[in-house]
C-alpha cells in the first residue's frame, strides 16, 4: 500500500526539482519538455490542481538577467570587445540559463504548490447577522 503521509518540506522540494510527482516521488511529473501528464503514473495523483502560471519563468528571468548582464558588463568595462562578440557570448549564454533550469524550477514551484495546498483565492460567503 502507498504511503499517504505529509512529505516534509525538503522531501516536497527534492521531488520537484528532481521533476517527480509531488505525492509519492515516484511518477514522472512531464510528459514532454513542459508539458504536464494527466495524472501520476505511479499513485494516480490528478495534476489538475496545477497552475505555475508564469512564476517559474519569472525567477529564471530575472535569475538569468542578472547573471548575463552582469558578465556582460564585465566583460565590456575590460576588454571592449566588438558587439558581435558579445552576441557570440552572451547569446548562448542566455539560452543556457534559461532554458535549462526552467523544468526543475516548475517541477519546484508544482511540488510547493502541493505541500501548502495552495489553491485560488476564494470570497468567504458570510451569514447574514
């Protein structure tokens, strides 16, 4: 029988950057390079409760700004190469950073999503007095 307790916070955030689903660890979480399966493969959970919305993409953004203007900078003030170098070096550089940590970083955000049970904001109905 399957373990149904509360995984830990850490166990929630190994299991997502290792991109596994968030309940059991066991089942893959994609189907494709973004694209989510239906359901786990291993406990049956239904995946859709998720919405990442567009947080991943955000903290790599600015996570992978930062780095590559920085660099850039850098590379800029002390040698003054001439602008299609920087295009040479910065491009790739831009899709290393991007591109690569952005299936952990959803895989990240899903798993904590699940272990708050985070879900969208709701009005209270009130009882009239």
């Amino acid at each position: 029988m399957m373990d149904q307790t509360q995984p830990t916070l850490t166990q929630s955030a190994l299991r997502g950057l290792a991109c596994r689903c968030p309940r059991c660890g066991k089942g893959k979480l994609y189907a494709g390079f973004l694209d989510l399966r239906p359901n786990c493969e291993a406990c049956g959970l239904d995946y859709a409760f998720i919405d990442s919305g567009d947080g991943p993409a955000i903290f790599i953004i600015m996570l992978a700004g930062a780095i590559v203007v920085t660099a850039a900078l850098i590379v800029e003030v002390r040698y003054q190469p001439p602008f299609w170098l920087h295009a040479a070096l910065w491009l790739p550089l831009i899709a290393a950073t991007t591109l690569l940590p952005l299936r952990s970083m959803k895989a990240l955000l899903i798993a904590l999503q699940f272990h708050h049970k985070a879900a969208p904001g709701r009005l209270i109905d009130r009882e009239p007095k």
